[in-house]
C-alpha cells in the first residue's frame, strides 16, 4: 500500500505529518527521522482500529463501489 503523507515544518521546531487518505491520522518528530517512524506507526495504529459495521434501516441500502 502506498499513501501519501503531508509533511509540515513545525513553528517550536521538529516536523508534523499528516495522512490525507486516513482522516484523523497524523503525528509529529523532533527530527525528520523521528517523524518518518512515527508516521509508520500511526498509519499502522490508525488502520488497526475496529471499526463496527454500518447498519441500515428497513429502507436504507448499503452498498460498496470502487473507484
């Protein structure tokens, strides 16, 4: 898998990222480094989260698509 990872100077130093394709993810490092193993970990924790499945009504439909 690959994704892209916004990385952002940090104004008290240091560097943040943040993972455009997983809403909510993102991290910080004091080094680039740091933040490179960082960001590894949280898409790691961000993806391992359970998430419960959608449920529908009498007349909802859930349906998957691909794009």
């Amino acid at each position: 898998m690959h994704l892209k990872v916004v990385v952002h100077e940090a104004e008290e130093g240091g560097f943040w990222a943040e993972v455009p394709a997983i809403p909510g993810c993102a991290t910080q490092g004091d080094t680039y480094e740091d933040l490179l193993a960082n960001v590894h970990e949280a898409v790691e924790a961000c993806l391992a989260v359970e998430v419960s499945p959608p449920q529908a009504g009498d007349h909802d439909r859930i349906i998957d698509i691909a794009i």
